[in-house]
C-alpha cells in the first residue's frame, strides 16, 4: 500500500533559538497518526578520519558540514512510503555513530536545524517553513547550557567556539534565511498562538 503525501515541515533557526520546543509542541497533542521529528545534526559530516584535535576545530555552523544529499534523499524516501535508516551523531567525539535510527514514513515530517532554510534543494521540499526568532543573549545562554550539560563540553571550548564561528556563521548564512520563512515565531515553543495556528494549517493540509 503506497501512503499518500507526507506533510514536511522545515523548522529553521539560531542555535539554542527554541526549534526543538517547536516541534515537539507541534507533534504534542495533534492527535495524528504519525509524526515524527528529524535533526538536522544528525547529518553532520562524520569526521572519524581527522584526528581528535581537528575535529574541535572543524566549523560546524557553516553549510557545508552538512551532509544535506543524504538528508534530502531520506526525506524524498520517507515521502515515497519507504523505512529509512537515519544517522546518528557523537556531539563529544565529532563523528557519526555505528547505530542507525529506524524511521517509518509518517504522515507529518518535521524537520528542524540552523540550515534547514538555508539550502535551495531541501526547501523545495518544505510545505510549510518556519523561523524561530528569539534573542541572541537567551540563544547563547542556551547553547552554553546545553552543550556543557548534555554534549560534555568545556565552558572556554563552548565560548570559544561561538565567538569563532556560532555567531559569525549565524549572521552569514541562518538569519538571512529568515526571508524564505512562511512563518516567523517570536520566543519558540512558548509562542501558543503560533503554535496552535500551525497546529490548525496542519490538520487543514492532512484533509486535502
């Protein structure tokens, strides 16, 4: 049995902006049948092939650490009804993990991450596009956060890092994407209004 059209949706936005909190807030409660989430970073370039020392120095916030021909070929896969096996990624080693995610087509696709506005190709396959806009001191204090407390990271190498490449890689390449936005949501997932008027676009779009 072929599935009919699955929904994507590309959620785009500065690191730490809230595009998680979106997401899940969209999936939470919007009683489909099938949803699912799919990280951008998940398709970081696996950089097993550089020694340790490089691959702290390697910019991640630049397009091209992005492996976007796998991640498009799996959203095109997932669209046309098929299982895919989706990467996964070691934030502390850098490198890509021997274990796959299994990933069913669903019905709605989110799929969220600083670039995900920026690339032509994977826009072309957005139904619906959406930018999360918040303040760059709460997008800092998150990503300090996160990355100390989840990722293992050291708070010089976190600070250093964003001074390097987050912020200028952020102003270059994610906040100019903001013009491809069908929808720009102030303060993430606390944002209700936006998201119960996202929630109702997409129940609309599922009847057709």
């Amino acid at each position: 049995m072929i599935m009919a059209k699955n929904i994507i949706i590309g959620i785009a936005g500065g690191s730490g902006s809230g595009k998680t909190s979106v997401a899940k807030a969209l999936v939470k409660d919007l009683h489909l049948n099938g949803a699912v989430i799919i990280e951008q970073d998940w398709y970081y370039k696996d950089l097993a092939y550089l020694p340790q020392e490089e691959r702290i120095k390697w910019n991640f916030d630049h397009p091209d650490s992005v492996e976007f021909d796998l991640l498009i070929k799996d959203l095109k896969a997932m669209s046309e009804g098929q299982t895919v096996k989706v990467p996964q990624y070691n934030y502390v080693t850098h490198s890509r993990a021997k274990e796959t995610l299994t990933v069913a087509p669903q019905k709605v696709v989110i799929v969220e991450g600083i670039m995900v506005l920026y690339e032509p190709r994977l826009r072309d396959l957005l139904d619906i596009k959406i930018y999360v806009d918040t303040d760059t001191d709460i997008r800092f204090i998150r990503r300090l956060k996160r990355d100390i407390y989840e990722r293992g990271r050291a708070i010089d190498n976190v600070i250093n890092q964003y001074m390097r490449t987050v912020r200028p890689m952020h102003e270059t390449f994610v906040e100019p994407s903001k013009r491809f936005a069908d929808i720009i949501i102030p303060e993430g997932g606390k944002n209700t209004v936006a998201i119960d008027l996202l929630r109702t676009k997409i129940a609309s779009l599922l009847k057709k």
